[in-house]
C-alpha cells in the first residue's frame, strides 16, 4: 500500500472539496479553468480533470457530498490516470480520504488466472505522514478481514486460522498457544471438541496474547467457524452457498488486533478464536443430545445448526476467568439480525450503556455504523429445557438473535462489561470502496473507542 499513498508534497494537485464548497473553490481559480469546467458542462459532481495551455493533465477535482465519509472517495483510485497526485483537502477530511483512496484498490483475486488485470494505479501524495501511517495500518486490517472471509473454506480451516494469528504474533512480538483436537477435551473445552469433531480438520482453540500485563486488559472472541454445513441439521444448498464466510467473527477480531497493535495501544490484548469445520460425520453432535460446557452448564442441542454459540460460550467462560475490563466478541451468528437490520449494518448487544455509546458515537464519526440491540432477558425463557440446563436456541424462530445473545450472556458474570456484535461479515452488493465479497463491520468503530479510552 505504500506505492498508493505515501507521506509527500509533490504530484499534480488533486482538489477534493465537498459540493456546498464547490463555488467558493470555482472562484479562486484562473478564467482558463473556469472556461474549461464550464465548457465541459461539469455539474460539480465526481471527477473532472484539467489540461494546461500544452494539453497535459495540469490538475484534477473531485467533489462529493461529504468528504468525511470513509468511502466517499472510494472509487477514485480507479478513475485517475496513473501518476502521483498531491491532495488538497481540509484537515478534518484527509484521514476518510487516505482510507476511502486505499480501499479502492482492493481486489480479492488470488484465485485469477485468466485475464487477470494488473494495470497501474495512481498514487496519492498527503503532506502528513501521520495521517497516511494511520490510513495505511486501517486499510491493511481491513484488508486482512476481507481476505480471511473470501479465502475459500478448502484453504482456511482451523489450521489457516491458528496460522494467521501466528504471523500477526510474530510481526507484532505477541504470543499464540493453540489447543487442538483431544486436547479440547483434556482441557476442558468440550462444546468446541463436539462441534467440531466430526470434521478431518482437527477444532482448536487459538490464543494470541499481546502487550504488557499492567496494562488494562482487554479480550476479543471470534466465532471460527471455517465451514458450516449445518451439521445433522443440514443446511439447504443455498444457505450452504456463502458459508465459508461462518468464520467471519474470528476474521474481524484479527483485524482489530491489528489495528490494536499496529497502533501500539496500551491495553493488555487477548484474543480467543475457537476454530472448527462443523461437518457431518458418523460422530457428528445430533439433534437431543447434551453437552456439558466449560462452565459445567448442560445444554440441550436443540438444532446442530445452531453451533456459533456452543464453541463461543466456552471462549468466553475462559475469557471471563481473568476479569478483563472488556470482552468483545463477533460472530457471524443470526440470519435474524440480517432481518432486522439488513446486511450491512451490525447489530450488537451490550451489557454497559456506557461502552455501547461510546462505541456508537465512535461509528458514526467514523462512518462505520453500529445499532445496538436489547438483551430483553424475559426471552431467556425461550431457551428452557425439560432435561438440561437450558438449550442451544429456541424453538420458534421470533428474536433470533436475541436469544443468541442471551445463550452467550449464561457464560460470562453479571459484572462484566461484555459487547457481541452478530455481523454479516460480506458485502451483498458493491458500493464505492467495497466490493463484493468479505468486509469488516464495526472493527474501525471499536477500535475508535478503544483508542479514545486508552490513549
């Protein structure tokens, strides 16, 4: 990414104004411009480029709506000749502007081997290198998240996991300690053993530690499932299609830790990822069977598809045991939260009103929006068992993904500040900066708030 922007202050000026300024701008340039816009019929809208008296490309201007969107200028980067370009814009939109320009370039094309198309592109030149280093660390971790959904499932099993938060540990100087396969069980990690023993790739728990222990500490859990078959309650083939993306969860929590330690945040990290492929298979958990959790509560398994939850609760019991001052999870979980709020606003639950508006306000300044949900604790009633403890989801379909939270909410202690986000973790359409595919939902929000409180 450092061949796309680069902290500079030379290149042929790029003008990226909002609309409501246009005409201010317009005024202060010479009657040649002016005659040129105007003869070009430009309707102070996207992107209009500039001759010189020699006919060569002497500047260019881009305008939109509003320039502090994150993905205003989204599209840029392949509109632009290639050449290094020296932005002009205010201070308060040059951050949105340094990521939008880098999230243009994205492509997932690994697996491209006809017509693959690498033409160049432009560069931008910003003359404030902190501004272009932070843009470059954001981009990159979302990047990560992206290329971890859309790897497919063949390629990104437990194994792949626990490898990628290897080599962020070892860019980063952290640790990772995996549990594998029978060790599950020895460990005393039972739900994710039994979801994910009926796969040929061994479950596992990922545990990556980072930063220094007097520091506060803060703990992520990322559901990692690498393919959902549904289980013995097989999913129909079109639900089956996109669901190498069931890994979503543990994708975004390694795209905050990188943003975490790419920034150098004070806080002690640790981020538990409990991967498995859940399969079928002659071992495979059936339907009425009962597990007993890390936190020796017995659930009844009411639906095998219902699986996120049984290998994050055991996660988050081990989450718990260090009294963090904050967990957060994500996890691909509801298709009921894509109902209620479509696909590509997140959802999220939260035990402290103050963590959830902090972390909302952080969303909407930095344009990646969050709605928070209610724990409604009278649905717990819903997971009642008439053999076990409770179950793993309820039998009627209503408030899906608030039943899913209060499953998880069982495993960790009243007074803790605890947030799970159920994200889509995929674009279902292309907008400006995000093309189809894998995308990061609330990670930029998170770790606005995280960096606000632990400055």
């Amino acid at each position: 990414m450092n061949q796309l922007l680069r902290a500079d202050d030379k290149g042929t000026s790029l003008f990226i104004i909002n609309k409501n300024n246009y005409n201010d701008w317009l005024s202060e340039q010479t009657q040649q411009n002016q005659a040129w816009l105007a003869n070009t019929n430009y309707k102070a809208e996207g992107l209009a480029l500039l001759p010189n008296t020699q006919g060569e490309l002497s500047l260019a201007v881009f305008v939109v709506e509003d320039a502090r969107h994150f993905f205003a200028c989204g599209e840029l980067i392949k509109q632009l000749p290639p050449g290094q370009y020296l932005l002009h814009a205010t201070d308060e939109h040059q951050q949105a502007i340094c990521f939008s320009w880098l999230m243009g370039a994205y492509k997932f094309d690994r697996y491209v081997t006809k017509n693959k198309k690498n033409d160049p592109l432009p560069c931008l030149a910003v003359n404030n290198k902190t501004i272009v280093d932070s843009a470059i660390k954001y981009a990159e971790a979302t990047a990560l998240v992206r290329d971890l959904v859309n790897t497919p499932a063949a390629d990104m099993m437990p194994i792949d996991l626990g490898d990628c938060a290897q080599n962020l540990a070892d860019r980063y100087h952290g640790k990772v300690q995996q549990i594998i396969g029978d060790e599950l069980l020895e460990q005393n990690y039972p739900t994710i053993h039994a979801v994910g023993r009926a796969s040929a790739h061994a479950p596992r728990l990922i545990d990556l530690t980072w930063g220094k222990s007097h520091h506060p500490k803060v703990t992520l859990v990322g559901k990692g499932v690498c393919f959902d078959s549904g289980g013995l309650d097989l999913k129909p083939a079109a639900g089956m299609r996109n669901m190498k993306k069931d890994m979503g969860g543990s994708a975004h929590v390694l795209g905050l830790a990188q943003l975490i330690m790419s920034h150098n945040l004070p806080i002690n990290l640790r981020v538990l990822i409990p991967a498995v492929e859940n399969a079928v298979s002659s071992n495979a958990i059936r339907p009425g069977d009962v597990i007993t959790t890390r936190a020796g509560i017995t659930v009844e398994i009411h639906n095998t598809d219902a699986e996120g939850r049984l290998v994050l609760c055991d996660a988050l019991t081990e989450a718990d045991t260090e009294q963090p001052d904050l967990i957060i999870d994500f996890a691909t979980l509801t298709g009921a939260m894509r109902v209620a709020l479509g696909t590509e606003l997140p959802g999220f639950f939260s035990t402290s009103d103050e963590v959830a508006t902090g972390i909302t306000q952080a969303g909407s300044k930095i344009s990646d929006p969050v709605w928070r949900m209610p724990l409604y604790s009278p649905y717990g009633d819903l997971l009642k068992s008439s053999i076990a403890d409770m179950t793993n989801c309820a039998a009627i379909p209503f408030g899906g993904a608030i039943t899913a939270a209060l499953y998880l909410q069982e495993f960790v202690k009243k007074d803790t500040d605890w947030l799970h986000f159920d994200v889509m973790a995929f674009n279902i359409r292309a907008l400006p900066g995000r093309p189809l595919g894998g995308e990061a939902f609330g990670i930029r929000a998170v770790f606005d708030y995280l960096q606000t409180k632990y400055k």
